[in-house]
C-alpha cells in the first residue's frame, strides 16, 4: 500500500505536498456531478520514481484499470472498466455492489456477472446500468419497485429492467429509477408522486412521462438530501430545460416552493447544454455560461440566501465543459482537465486539499480543486472522485467511514481533503 507519509505528485495532481512541479498546489482556494459524467494495468507497490512528462511519479501510487465512467453516491463508489465489467467499494448495506452479499469494502469488488455495461447510476439503496445492447439492469433494495423486475423483491445481483430497449443513460434516485431513450423519451419507475404523472402509485415497471420528448438529457438527485423528497431535471433538444418533484428550497426553479408530479420549465433556461439535480439545488451548463438554482449556500453565487430562479455561478471559468452536483456541493470540469467546486465543504468533497475547520468551509463561489489532468469525475453525499488517465489513477476524497474513497484504509482516514488513490 502506497505509505501516507510520502510526498507525492503525479501528473500535476498534489497530495500534501509543497514545491510540486508540473500542476496543482496543495491548498487550492480559488476555482475549480447521483449522477455520474462520462466523459490490465495493475501497478504494484514500490519505491522506484520515474519520470513522467516532467513530473515526478511514485510507483507506490497504486494506477488501476483504463476507466470510462465513474459513479459515485451516499458512502458509495464506482467505475466502469474499459472492458464494459464493473467494480464498487464503499458501503454495501443495501447490497448496491451487486455481488451477492451486503458486505461493505475498502477496495473495489467486481460486480457480478454484468459485461457489456455502458452507464451507472448509484440510487440511494440501489443501483442501475445501461447496457450497450440498449437494455437495463438495477440491484439492491427494490423499495417502491425502483429495481423495474415487476416485484419489490430485494436483488443482490443484477436482473433486468421489464421492457425497456434502446437506453441512452439510466438514473437511479430515491426509491425511483428513470430511463432516457435515445429516441428522447423518459420513462420512470418506483415510487408514486416520483414518475412524473400526476399518480401517487407506485409502479414496478417502466412508465413513459408521456409529457416529456426530445430530450437530450437526464439527471435524477439520488438522495437529495432528504429522506424521502426527490427531484429530477433534463435538457431538451432545443436547449429548454425542465424540472419536477421536490421544490421546498427552490429546486424546480419556479420562482415559488411549490412541488410539482410534472415536469415543468425551469424559468429563463433556453439554452441549456446539460443539467445536473443536487441534494437541494440544481445547476445547468449553457451556452451563456453557469446557472444554478436552490439552496442559498450551493448555488455558487456569492451569496447564502434561497434561490428560487436561476442565479449566475460567480467564476470567470469560461470554458468548463461538465458538471456534476452532490448532495451539497457541484464539480466543474475545465477543458484543461482542472475542477471547480462549491458548496458545503465540510468532509473534504472538493477535494482541494484544505485543512478542516469544525463545521467545515463553505464555498459560496466557485474555488480550484487539486486533481488536474482528469477525464473523469463525479460528486456524491459527501465525497467525489476523479480519474487521471494519463497515469490511469482514480483520486477519492471527502468522506471514508465505509471504504467509499477506496484507500484501503477506512478507520485511519475518515475523511480526507487531499485526493486519495483508489487501491485497484
């Protein structure tokens, strides 16, 4: 295991250390999304330092499989392999890493028996991949029916969603799991009140929101924050976005706090290019820049107040080019490989290697976090994680009461500002 009392920089990703060359400082203070953004190889421990473009690499630095997605919810992690087979770490309770026990892990266990994977979303007590093949399966607590095997029936391996065929992304939430075609329809199932019709049932299978078309994309708040409100949000073609579900703290945009069982639009959103449901907000990426909407102190305008319409993101970042919100705070990622964070701060999330203050930072503008270089990112409850593929190296940081940043080292590390190699 890589000694946590080296200094360390790889690829210009800083951990604890000062006079780094090649990237990032170890105190970012200054700029920098559940639902997750996509954008052999086992190294082993050692002592030897090479040289890689310039900057210095340790070969403890544990590197890991080529990944295409990461994915990352409440106390929970986990990554899609170039080979389409899946691993998780974290906390396994619900039994949300689908291989036939509930037994949490410090370290990435596969997924059982689940090739051909394309996309995973992490549910707040289940999960759910779409297939290449344009299918979908789901695992873990099936609370509501949010699993879509027509039961609610709990499922420690993966099984198939009933009926649904030609998925672009799957999004699994509170109790409630939707599917985005790659025709532009949704479709919902689980808990009633969720679905986006006006029902409060429950439904254990795929239903159509027959309201919604042309939808280009899809994001569905896995936890919210809460106990049992949710809210979704999507970007039609045309660049209107729309919201429904929860709205207590402004997070439909409405300029009200009225719940909504439809999807309505998000007031002066015309021009979004992606969307992302936090714990108690929401923020688009549009063609005008950042936006976001909710609660006061996550909606990275400066100020600490509700926002019940979107607000302008105080950066000057104009070329981010991803978002990705967590329970209480949003990732950026720049063109150039950096991230931006804001919001509560208060386990380490931001991953900008900050020292903790008792209730924590809170972010109120964007600030620059320490990984630079990544393709990969996505942002949890109270964690997120990065991927650097130039030295295929998976970075965790926030919470680790579970295992969830994959160290390896669960009781010695609680949680931690500074990014953490995952020990693939």
């Amino acid at each position: 295991m890589h000694m946590r009392t080296l200094w360390v920089c790889v690829l210009g990703v800083s951990i604890g250390a000062a006079g780094c060359g090649g990237g990032g400082g170890g105190n970012g203070d200054s700029d920098g999304g559940g639902d997750p953004i996509d954008s052999g190889n086992m190294g082993g421990d050692g002592s030897v330092v090479t040289t890689d473009g310039g900057t210095s690499v340790d070969a403890g630095i544990p590197r890991g499989p080529v990944l295409t997605q990461l994915a990352v919810g409440e106390k929970l992690s986990c990554a899609v392999l170039s080979d389409g087979t899946g691993k998780c770490w974290g906390d396994n309770r619900e039994g949300r890493f689908g291989n036939g026990n509930k037994t949490s892990n410090k370290v990435p266990q596969a997924i059982s028996g689940l090739t051909g994977i394309k996309q995973l979303s992490l549910g707040y007590d289940h999960a759910c991949a779409a297939m290449v093949d344009g299918t979908a399966r789901c695992w873990g607590k099936n609370t509501n029916g949010s699993l879509g095997d027509n039961s609610a029936t709990e499922r420690l391996t993966p099984v198939p969603v009933m009926g649904l065929t030609d998925v672009k992304s799957i999004h699994a939430g509170m109790w409630t799991t939707c599917a985005l075609t790659n025709g532009g329809n949704v479709f919902c199932w689980g808990r009633g009140g969720n679905l986006g019709d006006t029902t409060l049932t429950d439904s254990q299978v795929p239903k159509q929101v027959t309201t919604l078309s042309n939808v280009l994309q899809l994001s569905v708040a896995f936890n919210s924050g809460r106990s049992s409100n949710m809210h979704a949000c999507g970007v039609r073609m045309n660049g209107t976005a729309f919201c429904w579900g929860a709205n207590d703290v402004g997070q439909l945009a409405q300029n009200n706090q009225n719940p909504s069982r439809v999807p309505v639009d998000v007031m002066g959103v015309t021009d979004a290019l992606e969307i992302t449901a936090g714990g108690g907000h929401a923020c688009a990426r549009r063609t005008s820049g950042l936006s976001c909407w909710g609660f006061g102190s996550y909606t990275g305008d400066g100020n600490n107040v509700q926002d019940l319409v979107p607000v302008s993101v105080m950066t000057t970042a104009s070329n981010v080019n991803a978002i990705a919100a967590g329970n209480d705070h949003t990732l950026a990622r720049t063109t150039a490989g950096g991230l931006l964070c804001w919001g509560r701060d208060a386990n380490g999330q931001c991953m900008d290697s900050a020292t903790f203050t008792p209730s924590g930072p809170v972010y109120l503008m964007p600030i620059t976090a320490t990984p630079t270089g990544i393709t990969l990112f996505a942002a949890g409850g109270t964690h997120s994680c990065v991927y650097v593929p130039s030295s295929s190296v998976t970075y965790c940081a926030g919470t680790n009461e579970y295992g969830e940043l994959g160290s390896g080292t669960p009781s010695s590390l609680f949680r931690t500002a500074e990014p953490t190699p995952v020990e693939w």
